[in-house]
C-alpha cells in the first residue's frame, strides 16, 4: 500500500515535486503526468486526444480541443502556447486566447484551467523546478499565521464596508455602490459627519494610494486597463475582503440601512 507522504506527493504539484534538475517542468492532469528537463526546443503537447498528446485533459469532454495548448522550452525558460478554440485561464484571470504569443512560466507553481461543456473546470498544473523545490515538511504543530488586515480608522471602516456591502452579501456578480448610493447611505447612518460625494471619494481614493503602497496591485490608474470604471474600488475591496479586513459580520453597522 502506498505511504501517506507518497500520496500526498501525489495529490498537486502545488505541495511540490521530488528533486529535479533545474528549469525541469513537471506537468499534471487527472489523465497523467509528465515531466521533461530543460533543453531548447523541447515541447510538451496536451489537449484531449489522449494518443496526440503527452498529457490528456478533458478526455470527456468535447469542447476541449484535441491539442489545446503546448509547453515549449526556449531562451531557457518554458512557455506556454494556446492551439486550441477555448482560452486558457492562467493566474491573474489572465485568459490566452488561441495563436496569442506564448506567456513564459517562473519557477514554482503554475494552474491552467479550461472551461469546457457545463462550466466544467479541466485543471492542468505546471511546476517549473527552482533552486529548491523540494516536499514542504507538515507542519501540524506551528501557529496558524493570520492573514495581514489592513489598519483603516473608523471612518474609512465604516465607508468601505457601505461602498463595498454587495460584496460582503455575497451577491451574484457584485459591484460598489456608486457614490451618490454610498454618500447617501452615510448621511443615513451618520446625519452630522458631513458626509458628501466629494468627502467619501476622496477618502477611499486615500484608502487606494495607501495599499497601493503597501505593495497591492490595481489600485492606481497606471496599473488598470481604460476604461477604469469601477475596476479600482472593485480591486480595493477584494482586497479589503482577501485580508479580512472586511468581513460580512461587519455589514452589522449598516443597521439595516441597505442600498436597493
């Protein structure tokens, strides 16, 4: 019977992979594995057609191309390449559309995903060996590390968890008030805080610079594609709501007070 850690090692490639040369890419589906060191030209080839390629994906299901995509070792580095109809999602939502120019992999961890029939998510994982890519040890026994909040003041608390209440309902597809909505809703909830369009805009867009500097991405203008619309307020409070710094238990202080 196979040990747990062998299991475990088997699981993702997330937890890591055995040792390996350097720039060696370790490739995995539910239809198999494949792994291939470093060299130029080299090509790994996965779609569903299991005789075409090195590693099936989505072997059931006809929406998946029979060769959807290629890994492709050049200029030291691998690359990935979409052949297929449907676009790969990489991390970052980034979607490679098919003949795009290739999108390079760093060392580590890397999922694609292919939407195929009913929503279906097919998985392909990708890890490129680095200088030290060994199984991480369990650790059962050391302290949960919580996630970094941010530090907001009661004004800005309060205004984020209003611009951002959508989000911390769970609604389908949310989007931030707008800021007549927001603006409005304050006044509501705090009559005398002279609370105005100008006022809340401002002090998100304070809320937006100071993550932006503390390293968040796609906060600032520079950072998001035109048209911005809601793109930075969105970015923020996913922000807010990743670091738990926004919670739906905080939705308490609206009393009620929802925007239609």
């Amino acid at each position: 019977m196979a040990s747990a850690a062998s299991n475990r090692a088997k699981a993702s490639l997330a937890l890591g992979v055995p040792p390996a040369q350097r720039g060696t890419i370790h490739v995995r589906s539910l239809g198999g594995d494949f792994r291939l060191r470093p060299g130029e030209g080299r090509e790994i080839l996965f779609g569903r057609h299991r005789e075409s390629v090195h590693v099936c994906i989505g072997e059931d299901d006809g929406r998946v191309s029979r060769k959807q995509g290629t890994v492709v070792h050049r200029a030291d580095r691998w690359w990935v390449r979409n052949t297929g109809r449907l676009p790969i999602r990489l991390p970052g939502s980034l979607l490679l559309f098919t003949d795009e120019d290739p999108v390079p992999l760093g060392e580590g961890y890397t999922p694609l995903f292919v939407r195929g029939s009913s929503s279906r998510e097919h998985l392909l994982e990708l890890f490129v060996s680095g200088a030290d890519s060994s199984l991480p040890k369990p650790r059962p026994d050391d302290p949960t590390r919580p996630p970094k909040t941010w530090p907001l003041s009661p004004e800005e608390h309060l205004a984020l968890t209003v611009l951002g209440q959508r989000y911390l309902l769970h609604e389908a597809c949310p989007q931030p008030l707008t800021w007549k909505q927001a603006a409005a809703q304050l006044q509501a909830l705090q009559p005398t805080a002279g609370w105005t369009v100008p006022v809340l805009a401002h002090l998100v867009a304070r809320v937006r610079e100071r993550l932006s500097h503390g390293g968040v991405f796609g906060l600032v203008e520079a950072e998001v594609p035109q048209p911005v619309g809601n793109a930075l307020n969105d970015n923020l409070i996913r922000e807010l709501m990743m670091s738990t710094t926004l919670v739906p238990p905080h939705l308490a202080a609206l009393d009620g007070a929802f925007a239609d």
